[in-house]
C-alpha cells in the first residue's frame, strides 16, 4: 500500500516539476528552447530519474532491494529475522545505542 502511495505522490509531484523547470527556463541556457520543448524535456528528465526508483519499490521486496543496495555501496548485508517474518536489515555495524526503526506495512 505504501509503495502506491508513493507512486502516486510522484505523479502529484510531476506537473509541478515541469512547471518550475518551465519557470526557471527564462534565466537558464533553456531559454532559446520553446516552451513545449522544455516541458518535453522536463517531463522525460523526470521519468528517467524515477523510473528505476518506482520499480524497484513496486517489483521486488525489502530484503531483495536491500541486499542490491548494500553491494552497489560495499557494505555487508546484515538481515536479522524477527517473530512473525519480519527482518531487521542494519546499515553498517550493529550499534544499539543508535539504532532508527523504520517500519512500513504492504
């Protein structure tokens, strides 16, 4: 359920990224660009920026993503199970005396 709430702030988010890169176009190198053109531009620059993010959100799960996540930045994945099937995925060392809880629902 999160990950469509998500979705969803993200496409409530677009038409207001177009706008602003169309208002902020009149002082940047875009200025020569016809408006259509730089809402064009806009719009698949967004696209392409949250596209993988989305996908990876809505097709795979929490431990799959993470797992990535920790080899793209060279960390080893520490995935602690919970009671009734829930993991505990650290970032880093297990330091309890700072630890952020982030817990989602699907």
């Amino acid at each position: 359920m999160l990950q469509y709430v998500e979705v969803i702030a993200l496409t409530t988010i677009l038409p207001f990224y177009v706008l602003g890169r169309l208002a902020t176009s009149f002082f940047t190198t875009e200025r020569h660009k016809t408006w259509r053109t730089v809402c064009t531009h806009a719009l698949f620059r967004f696209v392409a920026g949250h596209t993988a993010y989305v996908k990876s959100m809505l097709l795979r799960p929490t431990s799959d993503t993470y797992a990535k996540w920790t080899k793209n930045v060279r960390l080893s994945p520490t995935i602690e199970p919970l009671p009734d099937g829930a993991k505990l995925l650290w970032i880093g060392a297990k330091r309890v005396d700072k630890v952020l809880l982030y817990a989602h629902v699907f």
